[in-house]
C-alpha cells in the first residue's frame, strides 16, 4: 500500500462560474464524492484572486464539505439549520468506511472502528453518540462533550464501549480534512512541507510524457500536493499575479486531459480526470 497522504488544492472561484445556491451545493457534493473516491486526504481551498473578497466563497465551500463528510447520524448536532446548507439534502452519500449503513447494536462488531460525539459526562465516564441505537461509554476524561472524535469499539454487550485512537492510523479510508488557506497559492507552498508538487494546467507537459518521472519521486514522498486551477484561469494565470512562474514552485506541471474537445474544462471534472489517471498509474 502507498504511504503517500494525498492532498489536493482547489481555488475558491470554484463556485463562481455557479450563480445558484443548489448548483454550487450540487458541484461541491461531486468535488466530495470524487475526493473520497481516490482516497484524498485533505482538501486545501485557496484564495485565487487577489482583487476580490473570496471569504465568502472559501466559508461555504468549506462548510459543505465539512457537512458531508460528517456521518449521517452526527449532523443534527453538529449543524444547525441555516440559509448555506437549505439544499444539503441534495448532496449525495459519500458511503465511506466512516459512514456505516447499520445503527443496530447487534450489527456492531468489537475491533470496529467509528465517529463519535461526546454528549454528557458520568460518574463512569463519557458518553457518546455512535450511530447505534445506544449511546458508548468512553472512559478517557480527557475530551470535552461536543467534541467529535474518532473511537474504536472495545466491548459490545450489556454496554458498549469504546477508546480513542488516532483516525491516521486505521488501515480502511477514513474520509478527507478539510483546510482553508488565507494564502495564495504561491505563497501557500513556501509554507507548507510537500514531498511532490505537481500542478494541473493545459499549457504543460502531457502525463503519460511524464509518468515514469513523477512515480520516482512519489514513491518515496509521503505528503503529495495535486494542485488545480480556477474555471476561467489556470494555475499559470493564477500565480502570475505573484510574481511567480509555476514551473519554479512546482515538480512537475502535466496536463492530464490532452487534446481536449471543449474550450475549457472545468475544475471538477479536471479533478475527476485527473485523480483518476493517477489512481490507474500510481494506486491511490
């Protein structure tokens, strides 16, 4: 298995080719769904304008994002109701490890592993909701009620029990992060510590053409940056208002849709295209 943890970085003018709350709701639920296919680690959302307010934008892309890869039984305490999330109920199920289809306590297996929220605290301990008809007992004290995190099942009798663990380390996909970077782009990678940075553009070189380039250096990488570009400008546009060129600050700029039938592709479907070129060629 790879070790590399994927991370992909997407512009927040993402939803600006989008007027409608629905449609921009409907994008980012196949920006989440394409993430959780190819096992992305984290979603970095990055300001690609340096003239206009992309606060908002950033605030609701991560805010759907963060809805949906929430398990099904957890959002009602976690979200209440608001205008950004009226259409919620059109984002499709992720259907990842984390978000199990069975809430019956029979169905429940020791060693498995779930999110959870801490509701109350007892003489025992902490209690906490784990999609099942009954609540867990976490009798670690050193977590806050209202605190999500992520526990393994240690008995499943008369009471159910669980321990915290460290979600990096399950074996299984346990869904993606979700990070808002006030950076630009440019500025953004002198900070963060990548091992490989490759950059989608169509003014590049094509995949296959270097292919067996990128796999040297991601074998041996363990955080992989895939970085895309905004529907009306590319990553060459984006960080020319930098002052940067994109080759400086990046390992390798491919184009992995060559020859394409339309006159631009958008970021989503260059990320559907994408994450799966390199699926088939590396194993995500």
């Amino acid at each position: 298995m790879n070790k590399s943890k994927l991370t992909i970085a997407i512009p927040a003018s993402i939803i600006s080719d989008t007027p409608h709350l629905r449609e921009k709701t409907s994008k980012i639920g196949l920006i989440a769904r394409t993430a959780a296919i190819f096992r992305v680690h984290e979603i970095i959302l990055y300001p690609d304008s340096t003239y206009a307010n992309q606060i908002q934008d950033l605030k609701l892309i991560a805010k759907l994002l963060n809805y949906i890869e929430t398990p099904q039984y957890l959002r009602k305490n976690l979200y209440k109701i608001e205008p950004d999330l009226q259409y919620a109920g059109i984002l499709p199920p992720l259907r990842t490890p984390h978000h199990p289809n069975s809430g019956k306590n029979r169905d429940l297996k020791v060693g498995e592993y779930r999110e959870g929220l801490i509701l109350n605290q007892t003489k025992e301990g902490l209690i906490v909701d784990i999609g099942t008809q009954n609540t867990a007992l976490l009798r670690e004290l050193h977590f806050s009620v209202g605190e999500r995190l992520t526990v393994q099942v240690i008995t499943n009798g008369d009471r159910i029990e669980v321990q915290a663990v460290n979600s990096d380390f399950i074996p299984s996909y346990w869904g993606f992060r979700v990070k808002v970077e006030n950076k630009t782009f440019g500025h953004m990678l002198q900070t963060e510590q990548f091992n490989l940075v490759i950059s989608t553009a169509r003014i590049a070189d094509k995949f296959m053409d270097v292919a067996n380039k990128i796999e040297k250096h991601w074998n041996r990488s363990e955080r992989v940056l895939i970085a895309f570009g905004a529907p009306s400008r590319g990553l060459h546009e984006i960080v020319k208002d930098e002052g940067l060129r994109l080759e400086d600050i990046s390992d390798f700029v491919v184009n992995t849709i060559p020859q394409q039938g339309t006159a631009t592709v958008r970021t989503e479907e260059a990320l559907l295209a994408t994450l799966a070129i390199f699926n088939l060629n590396f194993n995500l």
